[in-house]
C-alpha cells in the first residue's frame, strides 16, 4: 500500500443537521464537504485515503467510489472515534508509516499545515503527532493538556473537563499523525471510562506516551481552518470563510469581483485576469471564464460553461453547458443551454435556447458574427451559421437550421424574401428610440 496514508472519520450521522443525507455530503460553496477533506489529505501528500462511512454509508461510497486512491472501512456501530479508526486495521494491517487522521466534517483544513505535520512526524521519529489550535472561545472542542514545561500531556474531552480545563484555550481539532503499526497498541489498550462509553481517539496519544513513545502537540492551525460543521448554521459560516478565501484568490490573481458579499464562485472554476465580475452573479460547477470578461450582474453560469476571451455576459443570463466564444456579447435575460456559440456573435435580450424536449436535451450551434434577435426562441437541435441574423422574436424550430449569411424572421422562422433587408436593432427613420 502507498503512504502516507490518510484516514477520514466519516461515519457519523450528524443529528443536529436533521437530515436525511450523510453528514458529510452537505454542500460548502457547491461541493460536499468531505471533498475538501479528501483534497487537503491529498494536497499534504497521502496516496492512499482510507474513509471511514457507517450512517448512510453508501451515499458517501457512490459520491467517492470511483476514486482509485479512495478505500472505504464500515463502522456498523457507532463505539466513538477510537472505535472507528480501529474498523481500517485489516485494509491497513500490512502497512508500516505515518498516517493522517482527520474528520470529514471540517471542509477549511488546508493542505499545508497537514503536509508540515507529516514532515515534523518524520523528522522528529514520533510515535504521534497533534495538531492544535488556539482560539478565543474553545466551547466544543476537546483541551490539550501541557506540563509545567510545556509539554504534551493529553487530551480532555470538554464534557470529560474540570472548571479549569474548560478555560485552556488550546484544544484539539482532530487532526493527527500516528505511525502505523504503534497507533493498534494504543488502541487495543483504551478503553470505555468516559462520560459517553465511548472508545476516545484522543486517549491514544496518552498511550503511547505511557508506552515511552515520542508524543508531540505543535499549535499549527488557525482557527479558520478547524471549523467543524455540525448544524446549518456552522455550514453557513463554513461557507462565507470559503468564499472568502476563493475570492482572496482570485483578486489576487487580476480578477475584479465588485461586490464579494453577493457574489458566489464555486472552488472548481477558473477565470482570467481582468475579467470583472459583477453583484449578485452566481458560478457554479466546473466553470472556465477567459481573460477581459464582463459577467453580471445577477448572473449564473452553471456547471460545464466555457467563456473564451472578451465575452460579455449581460445581467440576469443564464448558462450551462455551453461554450461562448471570443468577443460574444450575450444580452441581459437571454438563457443559453447545451449551446456552441462562435466568435462576435451577438445574443439578443431575452432570447434564449429551448434545449429540452421533455426527455433528453439537445445541442444548439451558432455560427461566428451570426446575430440574434431579442426574444428569438431557438428550438434545439438547431445550426446557425456563419453571418446568419435571426429576427426579433423568431422562432427557429427544430432541425430548421439556418445557412451561412442567411437571415430568417417570424414564427415558425423563415427566410426573408428576396430584395428586403432586414435590420434587427435599427431605429425607423423619423422615430426615436421611445416611440418604438
């Protein structure tokens, strides 16, 4: 088995959420939380990741199970968490090397605090390895406990703490190193003495030291990064930190986002420099946005939408599935799905693509500099070529393409006729914009 190995306490139910669904499949900025778990573990360097699933274990395993690094242990009883990781020792029995233990439901842990525990672990030979925090207000967290010298004691679960360990205000947030075979010793050793019968992880490290194995607690966390999510409102703070940091990232990369408060960016998506990003426009999904875009406000760009360079999407656009290309300019309440739209095209206000039928959707084409009318309805499967203009409030119907330079008006579409020109955004001569 390739190391380090991390394993990804997983299996708890989660009742203050008061769902249905696996504890660690809510949503933080569009993606389940225990994908960014997965990603930190692998971020620090694990090759193999060992998830630990028992409440609605196989929502956790069809959302993780075709990821070849990914194994799964079964918890069928909840005995607490030193019982859980005790359920990976058959996947793990042969192997030898640190591993990272973390919980899934704290989506903030970054990777390189966890990458620097790994490295310390193995440099200083330890047996484990505890990262800490220091916060303001410990309440739900587990206190770490030092000598007079400063040096690792153990842990006390807060509901297990005397007045004075509830005022230590470094606490554990369940992130470990342990080096693997040493971690089944301690764990064949612990016990049921607490308040909740519960096999406590956190008694291991205690342990060990009694064993006179090396045990060390570094306080390398920030209080941002130890966040765990255990009601709606905890996922809700989880997800304005994350939007936080994604915005920081992408300002910092030459992004203007004119209003982060309203603005939402889902992790997966990239965008270029100088694009700006206008209120209240939502990205969600894997999303690529080009260099000098002007997108918003009130914007969604959904999952699987492609803007190349200098697109401009208007306000209150919708679009998923599609690719925009170069210099495209899609107007204000326009709607484009499963869409392929060339370079300076111009997508009327208000018109939009009707991808699908009632059973399954289809594909739209446009061609380079074509034009769409406001309030044209494009009924896919349908091509546009190059040059093409569709009249305001046409509607091209299904497999009713339209051909290179052609221009088609009505409803149903349909060619202009011969001689007539038609001009979709000229004002008649003597009215003025008002009067028409």
């Amino acid at each position: 088995m390739n190391g380090p190995v991390a394993i990804i306490l997983a299996a708890g139910q989660g009742k203050r959420m008061k769902s249905e669904k696996a504890k660690v499949l809510h949503e933080v900025c569009g993606q389940p939380m225990i994908r960014y778990v997965v990603d930190a573990a692998r971020g620090a360097g694990a090759k193999t990741i060992v998830v630990v699933v028992g409440y609605a274990a196989d929502q956790v395993e069809d959302y993780l199970h075709h990821e070849p690094d990914v194994l799964f242990a079964t918890q069928t009883e909840q005995l607490g968490t030193g019982h859980a990781v005790k359920t990976c020792r058959p996947l793990l029995a042969q192997y030898q090397g640190p591993a990272l233990i973390l919980v899934g439901d704290e989506p903030l842990l970054r990777p390189q605090p966890l990458a620097d525990l790994l490295r310390r672990q193995q440099l200083d030979q330890a047996a484990c390895l505890l990262g800490t925090a220091a916060l303001a207000d410990p309440t739900g967290f587990g206190r770490i406990l030092r000598d007079s010298a400063g040096r690792f004691l153990r842990i006390v679960e807060e509901r297990d703490c005397t007045p004075e360990e509830r005022a230590i205000t470094e606490v554990n947030p369940s992130c470990y190193v342990f080096e693997l075979p040493g971690l089944w010793d301690a764990l064949d050793q612990i016990g049921t003495g607490n308040v909740q019968h519960e096999y406590y992880l956190t008694d291991a490290p205690e342990y060990l030291k009694a064993m006179g194995r090396k045990v060390r607690a570094l306080n390398v966390l920030q209080p941002d990064d130890i966040l765990g999510v255990n009601t709606r409102q905890h996922l809700a703070q989880a997800t304005a930190i994350m939007q936080s940091r994604i915005h920081d990232h992408w300002m910092t990369e030459g992004v203007t986002i004119v209003d982060p408060r309203t603005t939402q960016i889902d992790p997966r998506c990239t965008i270029g420099c100088d694009t700006v990003i206008y209120p209240s426009t939502v990205i969600s999904g894997v999303v690529r946005i080009g260099s000098n875009c002007r997108v918003g406000p009130f914007a969604h760009l959904r999952d699987g939408t492609v803007l190349d360079d200098d697109v401009e999407v208007g306000a209150f656009v919708e679009i998923k599935q599609s690719r925009i290309g170069k210099g495209t300019i899609v107007r204000h309440l326009a709607y484009l799905g499963d869409a392929d739209l060339g370079e300076d095209v111009n997508f009327g206000a208000t018109a939009i693509t009707a991808n699908y039928d009632g059973t399954q959707k289809h594909p739209t084409r446009i061609g380079s500099r074509s034009h769409v009318g406001a309030g044209a309805i494009l009924v896919a499967p349908v091509q546009v070529g190059d040059d093409a203009v569709i009249g305001a409030n046409a509607v091209v119907t299904r497999n009713r393409h339209v051909a290179d330079g052609q221009t088609v008006v009505g409803v149903p579409a349909h060619p202009l006729e011969p001689g007539r020109r038609h001009h979709p955004t000229r004002v008649p001569d003597g009215e003025d914009a008002a009067a028409r």
